[in-house]
C-alpha cells in the first residue's frame, strides 16, 4: 500500500490527556498534545519585505510605500510576498507623560495626526493594507536598541533624554504591544535582544551617562554566563501579549536572539519565528555561517520556523554580477523553509535578480504545506545534499557546492529515500527542464559556489509509510536531553565585518549542538548500535521526549532503538517507550552500549499523537548518553 500524499501535509492543533504515574513536574511525562507554537499566521514560512538590508537606518515612508508598490507592480505580491516590514529607525522617543511611543514624523510624515508628540502609525498601516499587503514593525526586548548599541553614529536614532530614548519593550510590553497592534493595526513584529546584551554597567555609554545600566542578560560568547529562563520568560511575555491584543491569531512573531540563550529549544513553543545565527552580510561565506546554523530540520514546524536571517539577493556577493551565488543563497533558503524577507531596494531592480525572488517552483519548495524543513542526506565540508519531503509525495533535492572548484556529484535513489530499483525523475526548478530518468545514481556537474535544485519523483524505499525523518515537520523535540547548552562547532566561521582581524576570531557561539537530529546523531554522526548502521533514524540524547503529529492517519510506529555507539556515557541504562495521545502503548527493556537495538511496535489507530520518551538512569548525567531511534517510521498497514 502507498502511503498518500495527504499523510505528507497537514497542520493539526492535538489535544489529549496525560497518562501514567509522573510527578507533575517531570518533563518526560506524556502530554498527549503538540506543544509547539500554533498561534499566529505561520502555517508557512513569511515573505515580504523588510528595510534594514536596503536602508538600516536611514528608512523613510517614501522609500517603505516604494518599495511595497514595486511588490505588487513587480508581482510578486501575487506570488506570495506580503509582509512590509520597517526595520530599526521608525521611532523618535518614547513619551515619558505616559511612556506611549512617539513616531519620527519627519521620515514618516502620515504619522503627524495630532501635536508635535501626537503620532500613528495607523494612516501607514492602513495604506499598506489598501495594497492588500501586511504590515510589520520593530522593537527590542530591552530598554534600548541594536543601533543605539552598535551604530552610535547611525542616522535617526532615538530623540532626548536618558528616559525617552529607552524605546525597547523593557518595562513596557504590554502597552506597546496594545499600541504596535491594537491602535496601529500591525501585523508583524520582529523583537532584537541587543538591549539585553548591550547595556551593561560597563558599557562606555552606560559609564558616560548617556544610557542606563541593564544588566545583560546574554553574554553572546559564552552560554553559562546567558540568564536562560530570564530572557525565555521576557519573550514570553510578548506572545503571551500578542495573544491578548490579537483574539484572532493574525500576528507573526520574530524572536531574534541570534542563537544565543539556547533559544533553539525553546523558541518553538514561544515565536513563530526564531533567528538562529548573528546578522548576515552581503557575503559568501557569512550566508554559510547563517545557513549551517539553521540546519536544524526538527526544530522548525508549521507555526514556528527556523530563521537564518533575511535575504541579502541583491547585494554584494549576491548582486547582479553573481547570479550563481544568488541563486545558491535563494535556493538553500527555500530548502531550509526559511522566511523570504526581501533585503533590496526594488526600485530599479534588475530583472535577473526579480527572476530569481519571483521563481515560482522555489517559493513552492519554500511554502509547501507539509512544512517540512530539509534533512541533510550527504554533508562535508565541499559538497552538501539536502532533501526535503513534499506534500504531494516528491522531494526536492538541493546539490549544494560550497566550495571555489568544480565537482562531480552522485546523487543515488537512496538520499532521497527511494527505491533503488524503480526510476526516478529530477526537474530542474531553475530552467523547467525535465532529465533523464535514473535508477540507481545519477552523476552531476557543478560549478564553483552552484546549487542545483530538483523536484525528484520515484517510488518510495518505504511503500507503506514515512520515516520520521522524512517529515520533521511532525516530530517535535518536546524536550531533547540537552542539560548544558553548548556552542555548535560545526558553523562555518569567517572574518566578520564587524571586528575584522583585530580580536581573536569568531568562537562557535550558536548553541545548537546536541539538539535532536534527523538521520544523524546530535552530533552530526552516522547512526549506529552495536555496530548496526542505520540509514535513517532520530539521533537524540537519553532523557529526551518527542512528539510526533500522527493526526490519526497511520496505524503502527515502529522503530529500532538502542544506545548509539558514539555515545559518551556508556553506562547508563536507558527505556524507550511509545506513548499514544498520553498512553503508554509499548516499552523496551533497559538497554546500555554494545548491547543489541530492540525492535519496538506499536498500534497507533486513531492517535493523534505519539510521543517517543528515552529515559536514562539520570537526567543530570556527567556525560551525554547518545540513543537511536532506528528507522523509526509511521506506517499505514
């Protein structure tokens, strides 16, 4: 029986009960429910426009009107890019009378409806939205913002005295989110950190009177001096706002912490969006050191996305006279289900550049419903295969070549998790054309910094069901058994713009390792127990809980789980087991390294939710103990 492509898609809010005997507070205890974000408008990835990479500060009303015209002039309106985002430099102080925000209304005249400190954003929105368009603002989770951290010489910065120019949330969530929402009928909010990292004591300009003190609460070089539960708690208070101000859940919320504060496990349940690496810049290798960081396939779900930050197309390495590595930069970007924030002045775009924003097949690859982000099925340091699963049983497969030569590529029928045998066709998403087809593997050239991209149809190695890396879309590392956050070694790291060579480099400082993973170990190695490889699988550490959107349309999980082989505690005695909507369906004995994978089988009819609980002998163990949850899959029959 062939699973259908409707088992591929779907967003699903799951309700259930818990089960079994857990204290209340025991993070591994079955919820029977999704507990990823569902709130907002992000059922897929956003597109729009935002002004920062075209203008930073120096935006105005003219240049935003602009460039939202040429959206739908442009068509890409049409084809999916709605949301028209202002960037930093929109405020002039906050009104210390009753700490309402004040617009700069010489940059945004339509905000004058009143005296020189009577301002509304509600005349921009409203023609945004005669436009057919959304409308997005900025803030700081902070009393300050990034410019006024970094960019002391930056035009359009904050007005008056020590107080008015405190325009962050800090202190006052609740009123600009009424404001920003409720009497300015925004859409969008995108929220930095800077003013939680910035500010401290010793800061010159804190010393020099110009700012008060905050306290940082990141430290974006080192995880275990960053006040984790303390910045999660300020960006809850936002949803939590954003739900209060917007009964109907039209909002998307951006949290951009850069990848600090482990906001990688916890964003998901918090933002629709989550920023997982520093800004990108206009070249080639800062997109790599953005792109690797979100490599990050389970974390991102409907509702809440991976963000390695906006597009740069347009600029630098990524302009007209590189369309090789904008295509790359675009194509990684939609394989990634990232959102397709426009970073360019449209106003006298080149058309090769339009060509590449408006290429319908990508963005289809980049809002495909299953919302599936791409697993990587080969990776080195040259040469990277992505593959992502579509809603109508196809996948699109990304040939990344990352380096400055030419290579030669075997692409076989087993990346993409589909017979050996049986033919398979690829569709070249840039050109349309359509190759010949292959069975087995198939050979492909590549130039110098190229991304080829295809549809790829052919039948499935699994016929009666998906493996749980196919979807990650539907699996949610709930809780995934990191205790201390550690810095991702894997991210490409370059000279940045911002300290060239003048200090000792750029640390790995994306807290992302030891997160679950698709088809590798949280480390990024082959799946194996007892010397078993496993082509396919969940890679996560011991005293984890995943939660997997079954939607009632399968009839059995089944799974190979055992202590992986990397592991490094090779004492520890870990159970698996298998809930269903909080039930407990079935458990495997104790097992340790060296010690054979267990088969597990369960019957999951009318579940709308499965959640797979590692259990080791203690949640606080000296060393990480690796499981596997071999060829882990949901099945029809």
């Amino acid at each position: 029986m062939r699973v259908s492509a409707g088992l591929v898609g779907g967003v699903a809010i799951l309700l259930g009960c818990s089960g079994g005997a857990y204290a209340a507070d025991d993070p591994l205890a079955p919820t029977g429910r999704w507990t990823a974000v569902t709130t907002g408008q992000a059922a897929k990835p956003p597109m729009g426009w935002n002004s920062w990479n075209a203008f930073h500060t120096d935006v105005t009303e003219a240049k935003v009107l602009d460039s939202a015209k040429a959206i739908v002039d442009s068509g890409l309106a049409a084809k999916g890019y709605r949301y028209i985002n202002i960037d930093d430099g929109w405020w002039l102080k906050r009104r210390t009378s009753d700490g309402r925000m004040v617009v700069r209304t010489s940059i945004f005249p339509s905000a004058a409806v009143g005296g020189a400190e009577q301002t509304s954003f509600k005349p921009f929105t409203d023609r945004i939205h005669a436009m057919g368009l959304k409308a997005g603002i900025y803030s700081d989770i902070g009393a300050n913002n990034c410019s006024q951290a970094f960019a002391p010489n930056a035009p359009n910065l904050p007005e008056g005295t020590v107080a008015e120019r405190e325009v962050g949330l800090y202190g006052h969530t609740d009123q600009d989110i009424k404001l920003y929402f409720g009497d300015w009928a925004f859409d969008y909010i995108k929220v930095d950190a800077c003013g939680i990292r910035a500010f401290g004591p010793d800061n010159e300009r804190v010393k020099a009177g110009q700012y008060r003190a905050l306290a940082p609460l990141i430290d974006i070089k080192e995880i275990r001096r960053t006040d984790i539960p303390a910045v999660r708690a300020l960006y809850q208070q936002v949803a939590d706002a954003l739900r209060r101000t917007n009964p109907d859940g039209d909002y998307i919320f951006s949290i951009c912490a850069w990848g600090s504060a482990d906001v990688r496990a916890w964003a998901k349940d918090v933002g629709n969006l989550s920023r997982t690496s520093d800004d990108i810049t206009p070249s080639w290798t800062r997109m790599l050191a953005n792109f690797d960081s979100a490599n990050r396939a389970l974390y991102a779900h409907p509702g809440s996305w991976n963000d390695p930050d906006m597009l740069f197309v347009g600029h630098g390495d990524f302009d007209e006279h590189h369309l090789t590595e904008a295509k790359s930069h675009f194509a990684l970007w939609a394989m990634l289900s990232a959102p397709l924030l426009i970073g360019y002045d449209l106003r006298n775009a080149p058309q090769p550049l339009m060509d590449i924003l408006g290429n319908s097949d990508l963005i289809a690859v980049d809002q495909d419903p299953a919302g599936n982000q791409a697993v990587l099925a080969y990776d080195t340091d040259d040469v990277q295969i992505l593959v992502k699963t579509l809603s109508n049983g196809h996948k699109a497969v990304a040939i990344f070549n990352r380096g400055l030569a030419p290579t030669d590529v075997t692409l076989t029928a087993g990346h993409l998790k589909f017979a050996a045998t049986a033919p398979v066709t690829l569709k070249d998403l840039w050109t349309g054309a359509t190759l010949p087809a292959f069975s087995g593997e198939t050979k492909l050239h590549l130039d110098p910094r190229q991304t080829l991209v295809f549809d790829a149809a052919g039948a499935r190695a699994l016929p009666n069901g998906l493996y749980l890396a196919e979807m990650p879309g539907r699996v949610n590392p709930a809780v995934d058994g990191v205790v201390i956050p550690q810095p991702d070694p894997t991210i490409h790291r370059m000279i940045t713009p911002w300290g060239g060579t003048t200090d000792d480099g750029e640390p790995p400082a994306y807290t992302g390792w030891g997160g679950a993973q698709a088809d590798a170990t949280p480390y990024r190695q082959t799946l194996r127990v007892d010397g078993k490889t496993y082509g396919t699988g969940l890679g996560v550490l011991a005293n984890s809980r995943l939660e997997v959107r079954a939607d009632r349309q399968f009839r059995r999980f089944t799974a190979e789980v055992g202590v992986d082989d990397s592991t490094f505690d090779a004492d520890d005695a870990v159970t698996f087991s298998v809930y269903g909507d909080g039930k407990l369906l079935t458990t495997s004995k104790p097992t340790r390294f060296g010690q054979t994978a267990q088969t597990l089988s369960a019957n999951i009819s009318g579940v709308k939710t499965v959640e797979l609980v590692a259990r080791g002998a203690s949640a606080k163990n000296k060393a990480p103990t690796v499981v596997t949850w071999g060829n882990a899959a949901l099945l029809t029959d």
